[in-house]
C-alpha cells in the first residue's frame, strides 16, 4: 500500500479525500492527513511517507516542496493549484522542487489515478 501524505490546511478536503481513500482499499492509497504546514517535513521524515499531495499558498509552494524534498528525499510531490497558478505549477515541475501538478477542477478520479502513479 503507497502511504501519502496530504498536506494542507483545509480539514474538511483533507478528511473528506481521506475517507475517500479508505473506502477504496482496491486502490492501494493510505492518505495520511498532515494538517500543519510549518511540521509537514518533519512529518513526512517520521511517517515514511511515499508521496506527498501539497494544497499550500502559491507563494510558498516551492520553497515548501523544496523543504519537503530536503527532508524526505525520496518522497514524490504533487501539487494541488488553482488554473490561475499555472506559471508557478510548471516552474515548480521544471525546476524539479515538484514532481507533478493537479488543477482543483480535476476530477476526483483523475486525481486519484495521478496519485497511484506517482
């Protein structure tokens, strides 16, 4: 089973593709709720966590991942933007502080199947 951490602020997404996960056990995804930004590094080191999926502030996204990515270097990142984010979610995938990038308007499916993959 892949262990991924979803790191974000808004519990009521975060519980809900939580409870999500869980009721779906053929998918072979454990979501790990990491709910405090500013620990999420420290989390993801201790927890062991596969992947990361980021939903944080575009301002503070790559210098978040880049954190992450220090912390747990064989963790994978995906990041969760808003269309209108679109120049930092490809910046951050070329520059490599990100592995991949979802829209929120992404189906729940879709994002899942990324999940799985990465």
């Amino acid at each position: 089973m892949k262990r991924i951490g979803f790191v974000a602020t808004n519990k009521v997404l975060a519980q809900s593709l939580a409870d999500t996960a869980k009721n779906h056990p053929e998918w072979g995804i454990e979501l790990v709720l990491l709910l405090n930004p500013g620990q999420a590094a420290l989390d993801a080191e201790v927890l062991k966590i596969d992947a990361a999926m980021i939903d944080v502030g575009p301002e503070e996204a790559e210098g978040f991942c880049e954190a992450l990515r220090r912390a747990s270097p064989g963790c994978r990142l995906l990041l969760l933007a808003p269309k209108t984010e679109r120049k930092m979610a490809i910046r951050a995938v070329r520059s490599r502080a990100a592995d991949d990038f979802v829209f929120y308007d992404a189906s729940l499916e879709y994002l899942f199947a990324k999940l799985a993959a990465i």
